[in-house]
C-alpha cells in the first residue's frame, strides 16, 4: 500500500501555477526575440534601402554630368548674361541641343527636370524629356523618370560674359531612400533628422563655342 502511494506521488504533474509561471516566462522570451529580429530586420531593410539609392543615385548623377560634357546651346539662359542677379542661374531643370540635323530640318533638346511625386506633399521625381524642338509643333518625343524620392535639385549654370557660352553646370540633388518613414528605427524616429543623401557635382562642357 505504501509502495503504491509513494509511486502515484512521484508520477504526479505539473501544478497549474508552476505551467503558468512557465508560459509566462517562455511568452516573455519569445516577444523580446521577435522584437529583436524585428527590429534587426528593419535596420538591415533600411541599411539595403539606402545603399541601393545611394548607388541609383550616384549613377543618375553621372549620367547627367555626362549629358552636360557632350551637350550645347544650354538652357535656361539669363535675359542678361552681365546681371550678376542673372547669371549664374539656378533653376530646378536643365536643357541642351542633344541633336541637329540642319539638312534634315532636325533639332532635338534633351530636357532634365523636378516633378511632383504621386504625393504633392512628398519627394518629387527627376525625369528625363526628349522633344522635337520643331518651332510651330515641339513634340515630346520621349520621357521616363530617372530616379524617384528627390527631396530637392538645383542646377547652377555658369555662364561666360564674353562668349556666352555654358562655362559649367554644378547639380545640388537631395534624394531620400525609398519607404525611409516606414523603416526609422530607434535614433532614426526623429522626423526632424530624415534619412537623406545629397550628392553636388559639377562637370563643363567639352564643345567650346
């Protein structure tokens, strides 16, 4: 009889309050490890967000400077090219002669150029504009945005008194990693320090007039 109580003592289970004070304790460590994968997840999201438009970014940049060497007959132009007010201008577009053809009649101007994004009140777009510079119907022959997320763009154009030419074009672009609200974490939940890059570059064209 004592053999058969001292057996039924020892195959009794867990009390209740002891499975509680378990479950309570595994929750516990599985919320802490979720939220640190969590939030090792967004700070890794963030991280590959911002490198993959820095690098966008960085190729857009050169592609404009590139367009700004081998381009002529630049614009905007100041109505007074002596007017220290005017001239350096900076505007939020640039455009060049990218193609003529005298023969053919053919003149085409490559224009680049700040647009509003979906939201009026977010980041804008820079976009790329090809038109047929016909002087009784310019026609849009081509465009397509180049990058998305630009926060601000300036091009400053430098231009010579004595020739009138483009001297140099300096490009000032703040751009703002895609979904960066989303992925602020920790320190970088202040909205008033954004998640931005700013890239200044200037380049000169190689045709002198």
């Amino acid at each position: 009889m004592t053999n058969a109580r001292t057996t039924r003592r020892r195959a009794r289970g867990f009390s209740m309050i002891e499975v509680l004070i378990a479950l309570t304790i595994s929750s516990s460590l599985l919320a802490a490890t979720l939220s640190a994968l969590d939030a090792s997840f967004k700070q890794y999201k963030s991280t590959t967000e911002s490198a993959s438009t820095h690098v966008v970014s960085r190729i857009v940049m050169h592609r404009v400077l590139a367009m700004v060497r081998t381009g002529v007959e630049f614009g905007p132009f100041p109505a007074d090219v002596y007017d220290t007010d005017q001239n350096p201008v900076v505007s939020d577009f640039i455009e060049f002669l990218s193609e003529r053809d005298l023969a053919a009649g053919l003149s085409r101007i490559t224009r680049i150029e700040l647009r509003p994004g979906e939201d009026e009140d977010g980041p804008g777009e820079l976009w790329y504009v090809l038109i047929d510079a016909d002087e009784d119907d310019p026609l849009i022959l081509e465009e397509r945005p180049l990058i998305r997320g630009v926060v601000e763009v300036s091009f400053t154009l430098n231009y010579n008194r004595e020739t009138y030419a483009l001297d140099r074009a300096t490009i000032d672009m703040t751009i703002e990693p895609n979904d960066s609200e989303d992925l602020r974490i920790g320190a970088l939940a202040d909205p008033s320090a954004p998640q931005t890059i700013r890239l200044v570059a200037s380049a000169a064209p190689r045709q002198m007039f």
